[in-house]
C-alpha cells in the first residue's frame, strides 16, 4: 500500500476499516429524552472548563434507536447531556453515552470525540409504556417511561400554526451546538489530542413527535456512573422521530494550544 493509499484511508483497521467517510445520514432516528433537576455540584463537576453550567441545573437523559445510519447500522444508545454555556452561546455537553455497536462508538470517539462506552441500551414499548433501559455488564443502571404518545405536537385538530410551531421549535432544539471533550493519548501516554468538539445537526426533518410526563430510575455503577448526576425531580418527557445527517466537526477550544501558549508567556 502506498503512502497515498494509507492517508486516503476512512479510518482503521487498514484491512477493514470500521467506518467510511462522512457525513453520515440517520433516518427513523427514535428519541425518548427525559429531562431533569439535578444536584449543580454534580453538574459542575462533569463539565470541563472553560465550559460553565447553563444556571438551569437540568440534565437531559438520552434513549435513542437508529435503525437505519449509513456507515454505522443499527443501533441503540442511551446517556447524558448537559445544558451549558461556552462564552455567550448555549451549548449542549455529551457527559456519558453507551451503545452497543463498534462502528458508531470507533468513530464517534474518533472523528468528533463522543464519550462512548460497549453496554446495553433498549429503547422499546411494552403496552402503554414507552420504556427505556441500559444494561452494563448484565445489571440496569438506567430505566426511563413515559405514556406512549398521548401529547401529540405532531397533528393537532386545534389548528395547523401550533403544531408548526412546535415543530420549528423542536428542530431548533436539534439544531443547537452540541459539544464533546476529545481526549486522545499519544503513544508516550501524553496527551495527543485534548479538545472541546463542536458540532450541529443539520437537514432535520421531524416525522413525529410526543411530550408528556416521564419518570427515570438510575442506579450508581462505577463503570457506567449515569447515577452521579441523580435526579431531584423530572421536568417532563419528549419522544421523536425524525431524519438528520451528523456533518464532521470542528475544534472549539484546544486544550493544548492553551497550555503552550502559557508556558510561552511564563
């Protein structure tokens, strides 16, 4: 293989790599999102600097299936996101994810620096429930329900500007800068890569979407610590469907730059 073969290539292994070149499209992308009241120290402590808490003191928990992303598959995952703030612009931090597919956890790690771990997510219905679950090492440290599609923001009989409005609004929602800590050790154990990653979903079309009350369980592990974050109390629930396509990233904050341009100054 020529040099030329070797930089051209999507990602590795050399004889079979994990995933191809993006951007990569999701279609029927499922969410059930659960949004709570957590403890401000807690959230503190899970957001990297410069990064500051949004002042809300929410935290977002995440059951999502995809069962049709190109260059990745079908798969599920579940984890964390953080309302916060870099600067003066709202931002969303990944804190924890866990799925159970190699290709979408060798890349997202790679290209945009997700935090994402092997476990076992379940995004389903069992009768009138939506249920969500995350199985690590065979214990379940997540369940989340939710009434299964009784708030409708999709079809509303009280007239088309409402629903258009939500939907805009949801759209927006996934719109918005979503941001993940990239740490990759170089081969002495020092840092190579040390960066925030910011990026924003784009060509977002909502097939459906539900709101309504929910309730999440989380119980502590110490390799899947969803628990460390705990819940003081449930704000609600939303359940979607929708396309999107995740584009490549781009550097918000190098970590390393920063600290050589101290150790200049000093």
């Amino acid at each position: 293989m020529k040099e030329s073969d070797v930089l051209a290539l999507p990602s590795m292994p050399l004889a079979s790599p994990s995933y191809p070149k993006g951007p990569y499209r999701f279609l029927n992308r499922e969410y059930f999102i659960i949004t709570y009241e957590s403890d401000p120290d807690a959230i503190r402590a899970q957001l990297p600097e410069p990064l500051e808490p949004d002042g809300s003191n929410t935290v977002m928990y995440e059951f999502i299936k995809m069962p049709d992303s190109s260059g990745f598959g079908d798969y599920q995952e579940s984890g964390i996101v953080i309302p916060a703030k870099f600067k003066d612009e709202k931002v969303n931090f990944t804190s924890q994810m866990y799925l159970d597919d190699e290709a979408p956890i060798s890349g997202g790690r790679e290209i945009w620096g997700f935090p994402k771990k092997f476990a076992k997510p379940q995004l389903i219905t069992h009768e009138d429930t939506l249920t969500g679950s995350l199985f690590y090492a065979e214990e379940r440290v997540a369940l989340g329900t939710m009434r299964y599609k009784q708030e409708n923001l999709t079809y509303d009989l009280r007239g088309e500007t409402a629903v258009t409005s939500s939907i805009k609004e949801l759209q927006t929602k996934m719109g918005k800068t979503q941001v993940n800590l990239k740490f990759i050790p170089d081969v002495d154990g020092t840092p190579a890569i040390a960066q925030l990653v910011a990026y924003n979903m784009v060509d977002i079309n909502v097939k459906g979407a539900w709101s309504g009350p929910a309730r999440l369980h989380l119980v502590p592990h110490v390799n899947a610590p969803v628990a460390d974050l705990p819940v003081k109390r449930v704000v609600g629930g939303m359940h979607f469907i929708a396309d999107l396509t995740l584009p490549y990233g781009r550097v918000m904050y190098d970590y390393l730059e920063k600290a050589e341009a101290k150790r200049k100054v000093a």
